[in-house]
C-alpha cells in the first residue's frame, strides 16, 4: 500500500493555476484567430476542463507517458508540450512537434511525454497498455496516463483495456474526463451505470469518482493512482467530473443541453475559483496578476512564433512516415 497524498500546498495549487492558465489563454487566442479567419481548420476547446491535467501533472515526471484525444490541448500543455511546439504543429509547421504532419489531431512529442494523439474515440487505451508493458519489459518507474471522454467509456476498446490493464497489472491510470456529454448525447441516454467509475469493479480495478474541477481533490485522487502504479500496485480508473463550455465542435449552438445547465457550469469556472483561493491563502493578487501576465506573454511569444514560420517543404511530405524510404 502506497500511502495517500497529501493535501496540496499553496506552492503546488499556484503551479496548477500556472498551468490551467496558460491552457486557458492559448484556447482563447487560438479560437479568437479562428474566428478572425487568420487560421483555419480542425480545432475543439478544452476550456473548462484545465484543472484536470493541470492536477494531474504535478505527480509525473517528462518521462512518463501521455495518450490522449484530438480534444486534448489541455492534456498536452499540461505534460509540458513548449507552447511554440504545439502551436506550430496545430497549424501544420514545419517548426511543430510533428514538423507539421501531425496536426491538431495527431499531435506527439515523445521527447515530452505525449506518446498519441487519437482521433477515433476510445482506441487510446489499449494504446497506454502498450506503453504500459513496455515501462514494465524495460524494468523502469515510467507511468502512463490515458485520457479519454464519457462517451468513450461505452465503446469495446475501453473495456478490452481495463480487463488487461488489470489482469496484467500495468502501470496505466485511465483518466475519464467525464463532461456529461458525448458528442450532442447526454449520459444517461448512452450509459447504463450512473457513474462511470462503477464499470472499474467489473475489471477489479478501483475506480474513483472525482470532483475534476477541484485541485485539492483531483490531485490527491491523481497522487493516489500514480504513487499506486510506480510502485507496481496496478491500473485506476479514475473520473474527473468536469463541463466543456463550448460544447462539441467550434461553433455549436448547444441547443442539445439546458440553457441554465450551461450557464451554471460558466458561473462555476474552476480559474477564477481557484484564484479566489489562492487569495485566501495569502497569495498577493499583483503576484497573480504578474502570473497572468507571464502566461499571457507565454503564449502570444508560440502565436506569433508559429504563425510567421515557414510551411514544411514538399520533401518532408514522406520523411518519418515510411519505415523504409519510398520513392516520390
Ligand atoms: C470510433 C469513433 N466513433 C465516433 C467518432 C465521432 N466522435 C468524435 S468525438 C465523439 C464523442 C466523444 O465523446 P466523449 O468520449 O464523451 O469525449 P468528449 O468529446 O466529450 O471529451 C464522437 C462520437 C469517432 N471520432 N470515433
Ligand atoms: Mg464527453
């Protein structure tokens, strides 16, 4: 039994508002471009859901392993993907992590940590399991965290994960990022069990319900399952309750959900609560706002970066995508 976390300090909860706001800030510049026509393409905001990976990612180190989904902006920045990187790679540069090949929906930099960025729902997990089995053939500590959607957790792929992950006790925690919609589909008309993490007992694996948006929860709940894992105890399924704010895709009306349920999520947003906290805490509001500054600073430096850089040139189009060199 590994012993459970404690309760984040103000040092710690500062580097979770740290990280939440630069995830924060890169999605507003980013979808302000889109909106302005100066980038188009493939792009799905994580805004509301940064506090998850920004707890998460206190306990791991560069050199554990990240999966995650084509809505995932928040999971990468949280691993500690460089802002320049990520935001070149979104917009197909040959400076971005992928040289642009990537693309916001197969984003990697396994020098970071971020092992998959996957498009088709669900089929992350057995993915972390692999990486999972090749930490523990290697004889290292590495862990790797997969996040995935509500949605996610009906399709076979989540169910084969979490039967192997536990049969083989791999060193994975599977990180249901539950907003309560998937796609235009509520929960509970596509999901028979109330809470997601009910479906881990069918695995004997614990599963855990969490409040994603609270920082003192979702880290001790986060240390729990990757202090668990290094130490060979095994897979957790853990769910992060949280809400995206603006729903599935750029542009969604979100006449699917109640007006008010929406308009409850935006009144609860997690950064101006955990800002309040930190004031509380004696954290002087001009060190907040320098941090807000530092942040915002940080991410018009990857903007501008990523935007003047060059496209890749039309020899790179089969470098790193063959095993064998092909010719043109
Ligand atoms: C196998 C597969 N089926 C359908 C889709 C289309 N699709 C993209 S996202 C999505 C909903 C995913 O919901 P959830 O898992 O809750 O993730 P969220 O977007 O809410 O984070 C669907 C159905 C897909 N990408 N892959
Ligand atoms: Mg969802």
């Amino acid at each position: 039994m590994t012993p459970p976390t404690p309760e984040p300090d103000r040092e710690t909860l500062l580097e979770i508002y740290r990280t939440a706001t630069r995830i924060k800030l890169f999605d507003e510049k980013y979808r302000s471009l889109m909106a302005s026509g100066h980038i188009v393409g493939m792009y799905y905001s994580p805004r509301g859901q940064e506090i998850v990976p920004s707890a998460i990612a206190r306990h791991l180190r560069r050199d554990d392993y990240l999966v995650t989904t084509y809505r995932g902006l928040h999971d990468q920045v949280a691993k500690g993907v460089p802002l320049r990187e990520l935001w070149a790679e979104y917009v197909g540069k040959a400076a971005g992590s992928c040289r642009g090949k990537g693309g916001p929906m197969h984003v990697t930099a396994p020098e970071h940590g971020l092992m998959v960025t996957t498009g088709v729902v669900g089929s992350g997990l057995p993915i972390a399991n692999g990486l999972g089995l090749s930490a523990r053939l290697r004889g290292t500590d590495q862990v790797t965290v997969v996040n995935f959607g509500d949605g996610a957790s009906n399709i076979g792929a989540f169910h084969e994960a979490l039967n192997l992950a536990s049969l083989w006790q791999l060193p994975v925690i599977f990180v249901c990022q539950n907003n309560r919609y998937a796609e235009y589909t509520p929960l509970r008309e596509g999901t028979t069990v109330a809470r997601v993490a009910e479906r881990a007992a069918s695995y004997s694996m614990p599963g855990y319900t969490v409040d994603g948006n609270d920082p003192v929860e979702m880290y001790r709940a986060a240390g729990d399952a990757v202090a668990r894992a290094r130490a060979g105890g095994g897979p957790t399924l853990l769910e992060a309750m949280t809400f995206r704010f603006c729903g599935h895709i750029i542009g969604d009306q979100q006449v699917y959900m109640p007006k008010e349920e929406l308009a409850a999520a935006i009144e609860a947003d997690p950064l101006p609560r955990l800002r309040a906290d930190l004031s509380s805490r004696g954290v002087a509001a001009e060190d907040l706002d320098e941090l807000d500054r530092a942040a915002a600073a940080e991410v018009q430096d990857a903007c501008d970066f990523a935007m003047a850089a060059p496209l890749p040139s039309p020899d790179e189009l089969t470098t790193d995508v063959y095993a064998k060199a092909v010719a043109a």
